[in-house]
C-alpha cells in the first residue's frame, strides 16, 4: 500500500507542472508567475533528490528528477518569454 501511495503521488505531483507549462506556451506571458518560485522549487528539488537517493526512496527520486525536468522547462519558457517581451508582462 504504502509503494502504491508513493507512486500515485509521484504522479500527482509531476502532472501538476503541466497545466502551467502549456499555459505559458500558449499565451506567451509568464504574468503572475514567479520566477523566484520556480528558481527555488528547482534548488529544493536537487536536496530532496539527494535527500531521496540516501535513503533509497525510488518513488520519490523520480518525483524530484521529473520535477526539475519540469521545472527546467518552466524556467525555460519563463526565461524565453521574458527576453521576447523585453521584460515586459504583456496583457
């Protein structure tokens, strides 16, 4: 039960990046989206990988390599669209 519970949350957690990832492709605007945010969710995801691989949890070590997969990409598209706008939030 308790594997099963970790790997529905594994992907819980992991689906949860892609309604904002396909949003700010979409729209081309990254307004009202923290950069700090996804900037500090990636560093805190690289510690609780390591976090994850020392006490052997696989479940949550692929959480974490999705999510800064995820992330990455988020950080990306904010980074892109930013540059494109140059620097500004367009309406």
């Amino acid at each position: 039960m308790a594997e099963l519970l970790g790997w529905t949350a594994t992907t819980l957690f992991t689906l949860c990046y892609i309604p904002q990832i396909i949003k700010t492709y979409r729209t081309k605007t990254v307004e009202g989206l923290s950069f700090l945010l996804l900037l500090i969710s990636f560093v805190a995801n690289i510690i609780a990988l390591a976090y994850a691989t020392i006490i052997a949890q696989r479940p949550l070590q692929v959480k974490y390599i999705l999510a800064m997969v995820f992330l990455a990409v988020c950080l990306v598209l904010y980074v892109r669209t930013y540059i494109d706008t140059g620097g500004r939030h367009p309406k």
